[in-house]
C-alpha cells in the first residue's frame, strides 16, 4: 500500500478517536483503529488468496462435508494448522466466540460450574462461558496485561472446572505458574489464544500448552477470512467432544479416521462448521504468518528498545519476551490522567497512541454488573454462588488501575524506518507529560 494512504489512514484514525469516552465505549473501541496496523492479514491479500478461493468456487462445492465435488479447504487448513501449531488435532469453526463455546463444551462445562476468566478481557471470554451455563468468575490481571496465577488460586473453590487463560495482545501467560496451578486443583486450562495466533511460550506455541486453545480469524486478528476461528487440542476425548458438539452432535468420517475410532455416543450439538470459502481464506492466509510475525517481533523490538530506559516509563512485562509477537507496546503511565495526557501529546506528534482497546475492563460493563443473563431463569446467576457473586468495579480493582494507565503504542507489519523512529521521537517528548 502506498505510503501516503497509510498516513492518511493513521491521520484519520487520530481525528476519529473520541478520548472521553474511551473507557468502557463500544464506538471507542471500533473507531480507533482504521489503519493497516489493524488489519495485517487484510492487508497481505494478493494472489495466493485469489487461486484458493477461485479453486473453491470452481469446485461448486463449499460446504466442507460434501457437494458436487470432494471439499478440500477446510479439511487441508485444518491439517495445516494443527503441523503449525504441533498439536494432534484442529478443528475449524465460524468465530472465535465458536471456538471458546466448543472448547467450554469439550471440557464438560455446564451448569453450577465455575469458569475463571481475567478481568481485563474480550466480550466473546464472558459470553461463551454464560452460554454454557455456568459462572463466570474475575481474576485480577498483573503488569503483563495476562491473568495473575496468584489471585487465580484466591478465586478458585469446589466449583472451578476451568481456567480461560487469555494470551492478551501478543503476550503469553505465565504458562508455567498457570499449568502448575491447574493440575495441583485438578482443572483445566483453555487458552484464548485470539489475540496471539503464532505466539510461543518457551518455545512451543500459545494455544497448544493447555488443555484446549482457540482462535480468531475475524478481521482485527493477525489472520483473517473476515470471520472465522479454530480449537485445538492434544486430547482425542476432547476433540471428538468438540467435533461432535460444533456439528448436531456427528462425528463425520474425517474426523473419524482422524481419529481412529468413535468414543462416545451423540449429543446436541450446535452447527459451527467452517464453509470452505473461509478454508480456502486461511489456507492462503497461513502460509503467512511468520512473514507477518516476523515483521512484527522486528518493529515493537525497535521501539522497545528504544525506549525501555526511560526513566520512569514503566513497560508491559513479557513472561517470555522471545514468543511474544508484537502487535503492539504497551506502557503505563503515572495515572489515568497522565495516560490521557500521553495520548494526547502523542496524537499530536501524529502516533496513533490510544487506550488500550480490542479488549476492556469486562465487570463493569452495565449488564455483566447488573447479571443480566440471556434468560431470568438462565442457571449461570441461579445458583447459591450465582446469586451471591458480585462484579463491578470493585471486583478487580488492581486490574481497573491498570487498565487505566495504560497506553498503546502501534505497531505495523508495514511500518518502515521512518515510521519507528518517529514513534520513539514521540515517546520521549510526551512520556513526561
Ligand atoms: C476476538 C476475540 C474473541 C472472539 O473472536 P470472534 O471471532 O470475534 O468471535 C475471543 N477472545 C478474544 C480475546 C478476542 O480478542
């Protein structure tokens, strides 16, 4: 993309981005970013994307199970993606709100459980687990933006099935307190690796650590098919678990000899299959990736390095800062206001700085307050536990106070020399602030 588009993208999203209401606005949080820092897989479409797609479409068949002709998209991304994760088995699904809602269900959540999730977190986190039936429960985050292992253990009682472990913005958790964690309790751990597709943790991929991870291909994610999502798995229970509940509760023959014998007998299931159009997207789109991470990783470690010895500027901290993939920095400020400020003086040296967004401070959020479930008699807030538990701002409050001080600087896939260089200019004039 020419250069000139780009500045005017970043310029737009300067001027668009209402601060006031940055906290908890849904409008703030779609508005402010408009530029191809957004979109990196978007952004990367060109020929490879066409053939897939064009190959699908002449076949007449996208429906990934059958149709005029044999569907082989959506079977091939899924083998492709499970070699790159090095996991046993993937499976493809329509979103990532899909995928969490599979992976609660393979893990046998349901009603009177409990399900800790990080406070600091993505709608999607907090829906799947209410569609499910069971509880959701907050767990403070800590300066790595990730859920903290030590309040995770304060919230954990006889109810707690999971942990969601949410891999925000690039960063991974601490997988190996969080791991230790979970087999000491007897739960299990399911990663919501949105936001980190490619990530490592000490060398293995995020998402392929715990029990069962998930994925989004929706557009704001490193890889896109407009939407779209994957879980993952070692655990052949799991996956069949999983495989059954995103398609009427079958087990189709792919995924049969995949595994090599049926397991269980049906259940209700949901229909969350992939078409092979968006297999097609993400077959193209994977062979990408450590393109577009490596362009990544390259950028935010300019600016981080360029920046971390500042005095008093306080950085996110990287449990394992060689797997992180670098969408973004992140810095914290003295308090909210000095983050507003920094803002502020950042946007006028023309940096699309901003609050974090993409993801939000979930138990304030007016109806998760409030309880408002998708039915009064709904058994997530229907329980003993369910009745008593309290959300609010007050549920986490180490989390609200890190939220707020907390500023995202962007980075590109595409950002050249000139850009990085003047987001460390920018830093350093307006950090002080
Ligand atoms: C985007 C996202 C999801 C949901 O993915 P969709 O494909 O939009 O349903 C879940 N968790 C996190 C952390 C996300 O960022």
């Amino acid at each position: 993309m020419a250069r000139k588009d780009f500045h005017f993208n970043r310029r737009a999203a300067l001027a668009g981005f209402p601060l006031a209401a940055a906290r908890l606005s849904r409008a703030a949080q779609e508005s402010s970013d408009r530029s191809p820092t957004s979109y990196p897989g978007a952004y990367s479409y060109d020929d490879q994307e066409r053939r897939e797609l064009n190959e699908a479409l002449s076949s007449r068949t996208l429906f990934r199970w059958y149709g005029p002709s044999k569907p082989v998209k959506v079977a091939a991304f899924e083998k492709a993606f499970a070699e790159y994760m090095g996991v046993k088995y993937a499976l493809a699904v329509t979103s990532g709100t899909a995928a969490l809602h599979t992976a609660l269900t393979a893990l046998g959540v349901g009603p009177g459980d409990e399900v800790i999730l990080p406070a600091w977190a993505w709608y999607a986190c907090y829906n799947a687990i209410l569609m499910t039936g069971a509880l959701p429960v907050f767990a403070e985050c800590d300066e790595s933006l990730n859920i903290d292992p030590a309040d995770v253990e304060k919230k954990i009682t006889s109810q707690t099935r999971v942990v969601m472990v949410l891999h925000l913005y690039g960063c991974g958790a601490d997988m190996d307190r969080l791991l230790l964690l979970a087999r000491r309790h007897n739960i299990r751990i399911l990663e919501d690796t949105a936001q980190s597709l490619g990530g490592q943790y000490k060398g293995r991929r995020l998402g392929s650590l715990g029990d069962i991870g998930m994925y989004s291909f929706q557009i704001s994610k490193t890889l896109t098919a407009g939407e779209g999502g994957a879980v993952v798995t070692n655990d052949p229970a799991l996956f069949e678990r999983a495989a059954r509940f995103h398609d009427l509760g079958l087990l189709r023959p792919l995924h049969k000899d995949l595994l090599g014998r049926e397991a269980m007998s049906g259940f209700v299931g949901v229909n969350y299959r992939m078409n092979e159009m968006s297999g097609a997207v993400m077959l193209a789109q994977l062979r990408k990736l450590d393109t577009i991470l490596a362009a990544f990783r390259r950028h935010a470690r300019y600016v981080r390095d360029h920046i971390q010895s500042l005095p008093g500027l306080e950085l996110r901290s990287l449990p394992d800062a060689g797997g992180e993939i670098g969408t973004a920095v992140f810095v914290f400020l003295k308090s909210k206001a000095a983050r507003d400020e920094f803002v502020k003086t950042m946007r006028a040296e023309n940096v699309a700085a901003h609050p974090p967004t993409g993801s939000l401070y979930l138990p304030a959020v007016p109806h998760i307050e409030q309880k408002t479930a998708m039915h009064p008699a709904w058994p997530s807030f229907n329980t003993p536990r369910g009745k008593s538990i309290r959300y609010g701002a007050d549920c986490c409050p180490r989390t609200v106070e890190l939220y707020d001080r907390c500023a995202t600087l962007p980075i590109g896939a595409k950002d050249t020399e000139r850009d990085l260089r003047g987001v460390v200019a920018a830093v350093k004039k307006a950090y002080r602030t």
